[in-house]
C-alpha cells in the first residue's frame, strides 16, 4: 500500500506541475521554486508530517520534500544556536542531497559531452 501511496501523490504532484507548465505562463524554474515554497509553507503550517506520512516517499523525493527539509532543519537549528540558525540550519540539514546533486551533476558532464543546437 505504501507503494501506492507514493505513486499516486508523487503522480499527483507530477501532474499538477505539468497542468502549470501546459496552461499557464509559468516558467518550469517558478513551478519548482513555488514546489520549495509550498513545502515550507506546509511545515511551517504543520500540514507536511501528515502528509509525508501518508505519501511517504510520493510527498518526500519530490521538491516540496526539499522545502520541508529545508524547513524543518532551520527550525532545529534555531533551537540549538539561536539566529545564526537562521542561515545554516537548511544547508546542515539539506547537505547531503545538495552534494550529492553536484557529485552527479559532475559526473554527467564529465561522461556526455554536449552538442550545439543546430
């Protein structure tokens, strides 16, 4: 069932990005930008741990998961260092995706090369 879960509301999250790139004027880079947003937003309001939990990874590996974490590790870290948590609370929280993003970024430039359009 978990499986399910994660397919319909990762799907569902797919699809509403796809309706905003199709009918509106809406650049793909505002879509994933308002996805970060929306899954800070949802922390902070404290709708994304029932959700997480009924999505599981349908609500977590997409970009609102990154919002969230975001979220969620500026909140912690405010806790434990007061304002400065402010700013490194999410890069702590959020580094080992972050690394890993540029780790595989660089080995696909390093493994394909690119071709002018022409």
């Amino acid at each position: 069932m978990d499986y399910l879960y994660s397919f319909i509301f990762g799907g569902l999250l797919c699809a509403i990005g796809q309706i905003l790139i199709s009918k509106t004027k809406l650049t793909p880079a505002r879509i994933l930008t308002g996805y970060v947003v929306a899954g800070v937003i949802l922390y902070a309001i404290g709708l994304y741990e029932p959700f997480s939990k009924l999505a599981q990874s349908g609500a977590t590996v997409p970009l609102t998961g990154f919002g969230a974490t975001l979220a969620k590790g500026v909140a912690e870290a405010i806790g434990e260092k007061g304002a400065i948590g402010i700013i490194t609370g999410g890069l702590s929280a959020s580094a080992a995706g972050i690394t890993a993003a540029i780790i595989f970024g660089l080995l696909a430039a390093l493994i394909f090369k690119p071709r002018r359009k022409k």
